[in-house]
C-alpha cells in the first residue's frame, strides 16, 4: 500500500488515518481509534488489506438510506450487528441484492423516472463502473435480461454500497443533469433571453486599484457569460487600452483582450458574445479599435443587414450563431440618417435593387422604409393592389395611395438573401432581404414612419409595433439640415459605427427608436422603473434590450441581486464575475440551465400574441401572484461536510458541528422564507437530520432554493459548503445535493441528502394553506 510506510504490508492506525485523509474521509480520531480496533482482532496494533476495506466501507455506510433499500429490495437479508462500537451498530451483508426491476421500481415510485430496459442497463452499469454503454454476453443473451425474480449469473444487481454510490452520484444530483445542455428553443429574438453577463470584466479585484487582467476575460467566459464588457481609452502609444478609468487599476491592451476573446467565445458555447464596449477613446484610436475587432474577428462580426429597419425583432441565439455582437453607445437616429446623407447626388437616383422570397413578400414593410414619403399612418399588407407594373400600398383607413415603385417585376431576384457592407453572416429567417445598394455611402434604410399620435395603434405588420410620436422621422427634403446636425453629433468614428449592432440609448418605457437599441440602467434605476411600470416593464423587455450594473459606490466590486432585474424582464443583469458572493451563486445556479450562457424567458415574458394574452399574462406577474406550487423539503443527511478554513497548522479541521439553513431567493412574495435544521455535534462525517419543511411558493420562474451548511461555533458559525438552484430544475425523490466552496468551486465528496416533493395548489385555496 502506498501508505504503508515501514513497508510490513499492514498498516498501523496513523497510517490508516493519513490515507482517509487522502480518501477526503475525515472521522474524529476517537471514532477512528475504536473503529480501528474493532478490525484489529489480534490486537497487533495494525490491520491487513482486506481488514482496511471492509474499516473503509464500514465507513462509508449510510444507515439512513437502509430503510429506503429494504423497502424496495425483497432479498435483503437485514443487517448484522457489529459489537463494542455504539456509533456503528451495524453492518450491511455485501452480496448483490436489488434486482434491475426492483431498481425501476424505485426510480419510478419515489424519483418520479421512467426508464426504458436499455436506459436502466446503462444506469446500473454506468453506476457500478464497468461500462457506460451496456454491451457483452449479459445484453446478447437470447432470454435477455432478467429484469426480476432471482439474479441469473452475471445479470448486474446492486448491492446496498452499490445503492448508496448511485444516490448520491451526479446522475442522482438535485439538478436534472439534461438541463445542463441546450434544450431550450433557441430561435426566438434576443430579446426573449436572459443573457449571462459581466461588469467591467477585465478587474481581477476591486473597482479602485484591482488588476486589469486579460485572463479575467478567460475566466468569465470560462463561467458562461455572453456578454462581456470593455472600457476603452487611449493609450499613450496610439494603442487603445482597457482599464477603469481615472483610478489606479492596471491597464492591459486593447488588442490583447480581443485575441483573447476570439480564441475563448467558441470553444463550449456555439452562440453569439456580446461586446460591451464604454468607449472613451479619441477618434483616431476609436478608427484603430474598429481595425482590431475587423482584423481579428474578421467575417465573425455581425453587421446591420441593409433592411434593418423594417425588422421588428432581434435575431435569434441561433441566427447568430459564432458571431461576435458589439453594443457600444451612438446614436441609433444618426447613424441611419448618417446612411442617407453620404452621397446626395446619388440618392435621387437610388437603384432599388430589391430581393424578395417567393412566399412572404410583405411590400408594405419595404415601402415604407424605402420610400421618400413620411409615412404617417399604419400600413398592412392587405391594403396593396398591383396596377400594371407597379406595387400600390394604400392607407388602411381607405385614404388615397401614398407609394408605389416602378417597375418593381424588374428588379425582383426570388429567394435571394443579399446583406449589407460586410453583411456576411448568416440569418437565415431573414427573408425579403435587401440587396447592397448599389450607391457605396448607403447602406441602411431610414427610419420607418414614427410620426402618428401618440397612443394610434399599430398594424404588427409595421416595422414597429410600439407607441408613436416619439422619435420623429427627420424630413428627406430638408437634407441640408440633417447633414448639419449630423456633423454636430459625430462622437463616435464612422469605421466603428459600422461595427455597432447594439446601440446604446436612454431607456423610454413608450419604445426605442430601433430594435438595435439598448438602454443601460444601474441597480436602483431598474428597481424604480419596476415600482413605476409594473406590468409595462415586462412587456416593453419583450421587445427592446436591457443591460443592468451595479451602481457605482460598489467599489469593493460587491454585487446586487439580479432576481429584481430578471423579474423586471431585463436580459442583461452584469455582474463582477471576481466576487463569489451570493449574487453569483444565483448567478451560477440561474445559467446552469440550458448550459450555453441564454435562459429563455418564461412564456408571459415573451412577446404576447394578442392583448388577451397579455391580459391572462398580467396575472401571473410576480407582483400580483398567488401562491401555485408546494414545495417540501426533509433534509435527511450530510456527507463529509467539513471546514474549509485552515488553522496555524495549515491543517483542514475534521470536526465540526453542522447545522443546514435553507433559504427561498427570489420575487418579493418568496424571497426570504427560511428554515433552519438542528445542530449535530461532533459529526461532519455522516450527519443525520431527517427534517422537513414545507414552503408556499408563488413565482415558481424566478425562485431559487439555496442550501447552506455552517458550523456551529461560539464566536462565528464558519460556512461549510453552498448550493443554489432555479425551482424549476429541481429534481423529486431523494437526491443529492452537491455543495460548493466559497469560491463556487465543487467540494469533493461533500452532499447534502435532501427528499424533494413539489405539488401544485389549487387556484382559491391559497388563503387557507397560507
């Protein structure tokens, strides 16, 4: 044995203790002592291998599950008394026992699983570690599998440790496993996600005097954000530079980060980064940053297509797929009008190279925002009528026609699908898309007609389906002056605004001018707009983007929670990826869903489709639900819960007193609610509560249950281990509870055992159960 240090092939009781250790199995030495000797029967003072085997699975035994295995396994023999150690009354007989039908019926009785014969083969065999796929004489025989009765010579039945290996294995963990992949649709817009993101993602500390670090983008994505934020300056040698500015943070390069990313995006995530860019840099170095991002990211940048304007929802995770997004702030209105001004003399004679699909050409979109005539009212597709060579759009209140383009039959290109400067990705729900125009300078289509009155409906076939009035379209006639103005607003480079996608804009619950736009807003500014809209909050997040940061005197590089900005709609809550505290638990747990960084929305978060929808959906809002489900909990047992702080010695303390608290975060009515179990002295080891309580929960789409393990202690009760995760992942039956450091990271070997049981409640009951 490698610890078998005197080399005898036996091991004394230091020996055995040091290899526990290495085993992550700690016992008070006392418990230890009298185990030892129970297995020393000649009372040599040292035990054989197989001696230290069976000590080892003495150990491991976990009487509170001997009563759940008896009742599911008819052959079992009952258990044999072990005398002279009161904390180890009994042994477990090792023969195999559960048969795979006795398995299956425990999976489907008290884990709520079905599983097919294959399906519970590859369990059995994954779980007893022979083979993941099941494969060999036992699969091929010609009776097959012998699913009950007696066991036939080599079928794979459980023993009671097999049984207890299986419970508190990943396969059993609390969170579905499957969940930790994509199964989510991920063709809806943008905007109907949550998106894991990072504040100022380049500090490794504090907001002040931390390290800017290029691996902390490594790191970040590494933990699944999506969205990834940059400050930009100048550097003194024309390289732009990434750091917090005005402080005494370090400053990294501008083109480091960048490789960085681009080496790092892809590599466990297929969908889209994000690129948060606070731009503070010169012009020039402005024109150099946009020269990075093209020589790096090359094709993978996703550029505006020319039909912009007439889009009414964001692309999709999966439109874009492998590409690189940039949000930085610039004025969307400018940037449009900025299109139309480049080349006047052009303009009157724009070739109107159009391309349609075969199967959904809606003119009246096309029209409006390509025609010189401020459209004023909304249009639909049904009011267009064909008179010779021209396609004519009429008013739907029956007025005279406003456009028509000559000799449309001429231009038309079926099925084509073009895109605008560098548009060389790939949308592929983007039908009736434009052709390049053929005048260099022009690439994006105007504004789309915003000039009716405020509070005039909205046709959903108009290019945007919000309040009117607000952002008025600027004349084509008076061209001068918008040139003007435009000159007046240059702040951000011309090559840079190329490269924008997502346009930073003040937030205005009527509508942005664009769904290109985002608004920023801090921590408190989400919290009032919540208080203030309510219900509009959530309808307006449908549709345009959000990003949320913490406020500015965290300068310690705290964070808020980030349930308020979920519950507000808002899909980017940014946080400070280096801070492991709970927000980041929350964080963690939120986007362990799904597993790619994007959680779609619940269904009455998402774009509504009819005002009656929108009407049932209000009910469910967090601000006015009721209570709909039951959640009960009994924490059964813990398993090597031990002390992550270390002493002068620099030994790990085995002995603790743990105690469990579990903790309901999440929208106004939940949050909060908690339970505290007992306290078990002198047992990290294998504690046992076997508690239960019961919680109401009224917002099942945005609670999380949070476990925490601390030691009982006289001046200040130390935190074991922690755990969160989204109510709905959470797995019935028993299932184990795998618990994480205070960094997040995974503890080895350290489980809660928890019971799940969730219930709906029905509607009108509530007042009674609360």
């Amino acid at each position: 044995m490698r610890a078998d240090i005197n080399g005898d092939c036996a091991l004394e009781l230091e020996e055995v203790s040091r290899i526990l250790k290495q085993l992550h199995i700690q016992v008070s030495k006392e418990n230890l002592k009298r185990i030892f000797d129970l297995y020393d029967k000649d009372k040599s003072g040292a035990i054989e291998k197989d001696e230290f085997m069976s000590l080892v699975r003495h150990l491991m035994r976990k009487d509170e599950l001997v009563p759940l295995f008896q009742k599911y396994c008819s052959r079992f023999k009952g258990l044999e008394s072990v005398p002279d150690v009161k904390e180890h009354m009994y042994q477990v007989t090792d023969e195999p026992l559960m048969t795979p039908l006795e398995l299956r019926n425990f999976l489907q009785l008290e884990q709520g699983v079905e599983l097919g014969q294959d399906e519970l083969m590859d369990l059995i065999h994954f779980n007893k570690g022979t083979s993941v796929t099941p494969s060999g004489a036992f699969l091929n025989s010609p009776t097959g599998p012998n699913l009950g009765g007696q066991p036939k010579m080599g079928d794979p039945t459980l023993t009671f440790y097999d049984f207890v290996s299986l419970i508190f294995s990943s396969i059993n963990s609390i969170f579905d496993p499957q969940r930790t992949f994509v199964y989510q649709d991920m063709s809806k817009s943008l905007t109907e996600y949550y998106i894991n993101s990072s504040h100022n993602t380049y500090l490794m500390s504090n907001q002040l005097t931390g390290e800017s670090s290029v691996d902390a983008y490594v790191r970040a994505i590494e933990k699944g954000a999506r969205c990834l934020e940059l400050d930009c300056w100048d550097g003194d040698d024309g390289e732009p530079i990434i750091y917090h500015g005005h402080t005494l943070t370090s400053k990294i390069k501008f083109s480091e980060v960048i490789k960085a990313i681009k080496e790092n995006s892809f590599r466990n995530c297929k969908y889209p980064m994000i690129l948060s860019l606070e731009m503070h840099c010169s012009l020039a170095q402005q024109e150099r940053c946009a020269s990075i991002m093209l020589d790096i990211f090359g094709d993978k940048l996703f550029v505006l297509p020319v039909h912009a304007t007439v889009l009414e929802t964001y692309p999709s995770p999966e439109e874009l797929e492998g590409y690189f997004v940039v949000k930085s702030k610039c004025d969307a209105r400018h940037v449009f009008n900025k299109a139309l001004i480049e080349d006047e003399e052009e303009w009157d004679k724009f070739n109107w190279d159009i391309s349609f699909s075969e199967d959904d050409i809606d003119i009246a979109t096309k029209v409006n925002a390509f025609s010189s005539i401020s459209m004023r009212q909304p249009i639909t597709f049904a009011n267009k009528f064909v008179e010779g060579n021209n396609i004519v759009i009429q008013h739907t209140d029956n007025s005279p026609p406003v456009a028509a383009i000559d000799t449309v039959n001429s231009s038309m290109s079926a099925g084509k699908h073009k895109l605008g400067k560098l548009g060389h990705h790939k949308l592929t729900s983007f039908h009736n898309s434009f052709r390049k125009p053929k005048t260099p300078g022009t690439q994006l289509a105007p504004p789309t007609g915003q000039n009716s009155p405020a509070g005039t409906p909205r046709s959903p076939h108009s290019p945007r389906n919000s309040d009117a009035g607000l952002f008025p379209t600027p004349s084509f006639k008076d061209k001068e002056n918008v040139k003007e103005n435009a000159k007046e607003k240059e702040k951000v480079h011309n090559d840079l605004m190329n490269l924008i996608t997502m346009f930073g804009d003040k937030f205005n619950i009527e509508g942005l001018p664009y769904i290109w736009c985002i608004a920023s807003l801090d921590e408190e500014k989400i919290q009032k707009a919540l208080k203030t809209y309510e219900h509009r909050l959530i309808e307006y997040h449908a549709k345009y983007l959000t990003r949320v940061y913490p406020k500015g005197s965290r300068i310690d590089s705290s964070n808020y929670n980030p349930i308020d900005s979920w519950v507000a709609g808002a899909q980017m809550a940014a946080l400070n990826f280096q801070t492991n505290d709970e927000a980041m638990l929350l964080n963690t747990a939120m986007f362990n869903d799904n597993g790619c960084g994007f959680v779609l929305k619940p269904h009455h978060y998402r774009l509504a489709a009819s005002e009656d929808e929108k009407e049932r959906n209000r009910k469910l809002h967090p601000i006015n639900s009721v209570p709909r489900k039951r959640l009960e909990i009994t924490v059964v047992s813990g398993q090597q819960l031990r002390s992550q702080r270390n002493d002068d010695t620099k030994v790990v303390r085995d002995i603790v007193d743990p105690y469990v608290k579990l903790t309901l975060r999440g929208a106004k009515a939940d949050d909060g609610k908690f339970f505290l179990s007992k306290e078990i002295k002198n047992n990290g080891f294998n504690p046992i509560w076997n508690e239960k309580t019961v919680f109401l929960v009224h917002s099942p789409e945005f609670l999380f249950l949070k476990f925490e393990i601390y030691n009982k202690d006289v001046l200040n009760d130390e935190k074991l281990g922690w755990y969160a995760i989204p109510f709905n992942c959470i797995r019935p039956g028993y299932r184990s509870v795998p618990l994480l450091s205070d960094k997040l990271n995974p503890i080895k070997f350290s489980y809660l055992l928890v019971h799940i049981k969730i219930s709906d409640i029905e509607e009108g009951s509530f007042q009674k159960l609360d």
